[in-house]
C-alpha cells in the first residue's frame, strides 16, 4: 500500500499544478496571476526576455543576450511539475501577453534544486520575485527539494537580498564575477536551531 500511495504522489506532482494559481495585489496595487508553465510553452518566456532591458538579461543569464536562443527557450520551457518547474506571473491587465517575471528550478539531484528569477524592469521591486520566489521554493519542497543553488553575477545585490529573505547561504564561491550560493528555507533550518 505505501509502494501504491508513493507512485499516486510522483504521478500527481507529474500533472499540471493548478495549485500553483494564485491572484497577488503588489506594493503599487497592480494585480498579477500566478501560474506553472506548462510544458513546452516557450511563448511566454520569448516575450518576457524581449522586455528586459541588457542589464537585466545580463543578470539573469550571465551574458546581455539581445535575442533569447532556442535552445534556452526550450530548455526553460521543458518542464515535468516534478523535477523541473517554472511559474510566470502575468500582468492581470493584459492576460497571457503580460508575462512580467519568470522563475524556475531544476533538480540538481534527489534533495537539491538549481533556482532561477528575473522580473520585468518596471515591475522590479513591487513583490512579483518575492511572490514568485516564495511559491516556486514551497513547490521545490513539496517536491522533496531541501537545498537549492543559485548563479548569480557577483554584483547582483537585489537577488541576494531576494534569496536573504527566504533562506541563509550555506556555502559561497564567487570567480570571475559569477558567485554560486547554495542556500536552504529559513523555515527548514530554523526548526532545527536550539
């Protein structure tokens, strides 16, 4: 029976995760919806990396790409709900065509998970990648994801003030301006502090 209610589990993390749908109200009252990617859907994704600006494209994926590679396209857009998950947020205002932020993960192996973010520049600094980064993490846990990794530029201040608020770096290595932090949930290792 245990054998039986473990596959249940892995088969329905597999499907589509309605329970990641959510309706936030930001700092500047403008409404997103929050939802998974589905599987393969790369519209999204395209349309988002057309609105950063090179900054931000720089600190998200280490390079200023002006025009997002198909293959990263569909490596983000592959995803199983189990293993490999990305959640978007949409602009409530302009439906599907508002992609404003995307954050991902994908499991590194059986207890950790490489996690990703990046919001659209004038949506920064309103809560969508504290909204996105709370939900994506709860989902990687539910998951059976403890630990989590992060690449980051160096410089990239706001995301470690992002990643501060959910977690405490467990090991740090910075070279040539690329910093890997390895981080857990404050909640998971809290519990365990006397």
């Amino acid at each position: 029976m245990g054998e039986r209610m473990c596959q249940r589990t892995v088969t329905d993390l597999s499907s589509y995760p309605t329970e990641l749908e959510a309706h936030v109200t930001l700092t500047d009252q403008r409404r997103i919806r929050i939802r998974a990617l589905h599987s393969h859907e790369e519209g999204p994704i395209r349309l988002l990396h057309e609105r950063l600006s090179p900054r931000t494209r720089y600190l998200r994926f280490l390079s200023p790409i002006p025009t997002l590679p198909d293959a990263i396209a569909r490596r983000l857009a592959w995803v199983d709900y189990r293993r490999r998950l990305a959640v978007v947020a949409e602009d409530e205002a302009a439906g599907c065509a508002g992609v404003v932020a995307l954050a991902s993960f994908s499991a590194v192996d059986e207890t950790t998970a490489e996690v990703a973010v990046v919001v659209q520049d004038d949506w920064q600094r309103q809560g969508v990648g504290t909204a996105l980064v709370s939900m994506l993490l709860d989902a990687a846990e539910k998951r059976g994801f403890d630990r989590f990794v992060a690449t980051i530029a160096a410089d990239n201040s706001i995301i470690r003030r992002l990643l501060n608020r959910f977690g405490r770096v467990v090991t740090s290595h910075t070279s040539l301006g690329v910093s890997e932090l390895v981080f857990a949930r404050r909640r998971s290792w809290e519990s365990t502090v006397p």
